[in-house]
C-alpha cells in the first residue's frame, strides 16, 4: 500500500479532527496507532500528563488512545508510568 493510501485510510477515521473510530482489523488499527505515536519522536519521555492533553484533543478517551500504542508497541512506559517514549 503506498504512504497516500495509508495516510487517506487514516484521515477516514477523523471528523473536525477528532477521532471518530478506532479500527476493528489489525493492519488498519495499527496504521492508526503509527499515526498517534508521531509526535512522540525524538527519544524524550513525554510526561503522562502531556500525553493525556495531545490524545484527549482527538478523543475523549485519552486513557484508551495512551493504552493502544503501548500494547501495540508504538510507545514505551517508564515502570512508575510517569513518562512515555516512542519506540524505533
């Protein structure tokens, strides 16, 4: 799949730039993970909190969106849960 097709099938599940779903099928949920994570670049742990603000300004949600990239790999959590990293 090329990156505009990747990119088109994530911004279908965005309405005034909230999420609007969050995908059932593995390959589509992931490519969504990805997506969230990007701002996460550049090796630094981003406080818990910060998380918290970024995913709650596309989903009321945030503990979910903050859990999935975890569990998908996407992000790490510092063992006391204070900070998140992205991973390579």
């Amino acid at each position: 799949m090329d990156d505009t097709r990747e990119q088109r099938g994530v911004e279908e599940l965005f309405s005034g730039g909230r999420l609007v779903a969050v995908p059932r099928k593995a390959g589509r949920r992931t490519r969504l993970l990805e997506h969230l994570a990007t701002p996460f670049r550049g090796g630094r742990g981003v406080p818990e909190k910060e998380v918290n603000a970024r995913l709650g300004r596309v989903h009321d949600d945030h503990a979910a969106l903050r859990r999935y990239p975890v569990i998908g790999g996407q992000l790490t959590r510092t063992r006391d849960g204070a900070a998140y990293r992205r991973t390579a």
